[in-house]
C-alpha cells in the first residue's frame, strides 16, 4: 500500500478502500457458518456465473485506461476484472467437486472429463480476450489442485506437455508472446520500445542495490504500470534486493501456514480449499515476480 500510494495517490486510495472492505468481507464470513457448506453445494452455479461474467466483458468490456483490452466491467466509478473473481470460483468448484468425487473412487479420466470441459471454456474464454497470462494461471492452478487431490504424478506430466504445446501454439499465433519470448532472450535488441518496461525493470533492480535508494529517492515511475503489473522491481529500487528477499520470505511463510490449514482441515472440501487457495497465491506472486 505504501509503494502504490509513493506512485499513484488514486490508485493508493481505491486500493485501501478494497483492503477495507476484504477485511469487513472476512470479518462476516467468519460469522456465517454455513459458509462453506454453501460453497460447496452450489458449486456449479458459481462457476457458470463466473463464466458469464467474464463473456459480459465481450459486450460492454472496457479498460480503465481509455485504451487498451476490455477485461474490465464498469460499475460506476468502479472497475471489476471478472477473470479475477473466476480464479477463485474455480479453485471452489474444484475442490466441491473432487471432494465429492473421489470418494466414488471412479478412474482419473472419467474423474476429471466434467472438470476438464469446464476448465477448457474458461481458458478458451480468456484465449479469446487475449488475456494470455490469465489463461495460463487457470492450467497451473487446475494442475496443483488434481495433483493434490490425486497424488497422481502423471497429472503433472500431462499438464506440462499442454502448458509446453500451448506455448508453442501461442507463440506462432500471438505476436504478444513472440514479443515475450525475444524479450526474455534478449532484452536490450530493442530497448527504447518493445522491451522497454523490462530494461526499466531491470535498471531499477540495479539501481537500488542492497538495500534500496530509500522511500520517494528511486524513480520506479519510469517503469510503465509500476503500480500494478511491475510493483515488485519498484520495491526493489527504494527498498533494495533485502526487501525483495524479505518479500518473498513472508510469501514462503504464507504458504507455509496455509498448506498446514489444509493438512489440519476436518474434511476434504476444506483440505483442497486451503491449498487451492494457497497456491493461487503462491503461483501468481511468482508470475508477478517473475515477470
């Protein structure tokens, strides 16, 4: 908050009012006791409202910018990316699903093809709009939740080969992920455009040493969405790499102590929710950092 607030005061402010109302959003699910059963009896219904959610974004979609993708739902003042609020709903109906699933101990393949069908209109849903990195976390993410509530091995292998032809498949249809590719290769072919944001990133990185130019001395605003999408090499810049280090310490933590809720939890529904949940976290700060 204090790094997005340092960028974009707006931005700084919209997010605080979004960190209040998950907290306020916590404080009463944790009075609602049926929360969970509910979750899990209607399984389906909150999938297939996520994914008409996320087809509205076909019709009246819109990018907060002006220009750009239309991820986005306007509500307002107010903007909503729906894929967001699908990663979740995904995660839930998984693990509903699996937990109801695989006490009928039926074979992997008849196991997984309602699974797999849904998960597929959802990646082909966000293929369409292009948003390629969102499509991309739905695979990782269905893999560790079957993984885990499999513990089949060949799941991971499967999943690899897909992700693996997929980015083949990707990188001679998109021009997004050609651009991705020669940027990772070589950044500095063509510094002053397409790899722009990346040598600023990088910059940053180097600039801010060990522990950091120190708060409002960096210039993380050179870096093109550094509030957003390329916080993390902001971070770096006035925080230095031992903030980084730290960072990804607390994330290690994090997931830590989720995966031990999970292990703890009284049934199998809330088991694959914890560790869904866990490594949704997990997987997209790694992208982010990543990236």
């Amino acid at each position: 908050l204090l790094m997005v607030y340092r960028l974009s005061t707006s931005f700084g402010i919209r997010q605080t009012m979004w960190t209040a109302l998950s907290i306020i959003g916590i404080l009463a699910a944790l009075k609602y006791k049926n929360l969970l059963p509910t979750l899990r009896r209607y399984k389906y219904v909150w999938l297939i409202s996520g994914l008409l959610l996320t087809l509205l974004t076909f019709v009246i979609g819109t990018y907060p910018g002006g220009d750009g993708p239309g991820l986005w739902l306007n509500l307002g003042s107010v903007y909503i990316q729906p894929s967001e609020i699908l990663k979740l709903l995904l995660i839930v109906y998984l693990s509903a699903y699996l937990a109801d699933t695989l006490q009928a101990r039926l074979r992997l393949a008849q196991l997984l093809t309602p699974t797999l069908i849904l998960i597929a209109v959802a990646v082909l849903i966000l293929i369409a709009q292009r948003d390629l990195g969102t499509a991309t976390l739905f695979i990782i993410l269905y893999t560790i939740v079957v993984y885990l509530a499999s513990g089949k091995r060949r799941v991971l292998l499967i999943s690899f080969i897909v992700l693996t032809l997929a980015l083949i498949a990707g990188f001679l249809i998109f021009d997004v992920i050609q651009l991705r590719v020669e940027a990772w290769l070589n950044p500095w072919h063509d510094a002053r455009d397409r790899s722009y944001q990346i040598i600023q990133s990088l910059i940053a990185v180097a600039n801010g040493g060990i522990l950091g130019r120190g708060l409002g001395l960096g210039s993380p605003g050179v870096i093109p969405v550094a509030h957003s999408d390329f916080i993390f090499p902001a971070i770096l810049e006035e925080f230095g790499i031992a903030s980084g280090i730290a960072l990804v310490m607390i994330l290690a933590l994090f997931t830590v102590r989720g995966l031990t809720i999970a292990l703890r939890a009284p049934n199998q529904f809330q088991r694959f929710l914890a560790a869904g949940l866990t490594a949704f976290i997990a997987t997209q700060s790694i992208l982010i950092m990543g990236g």
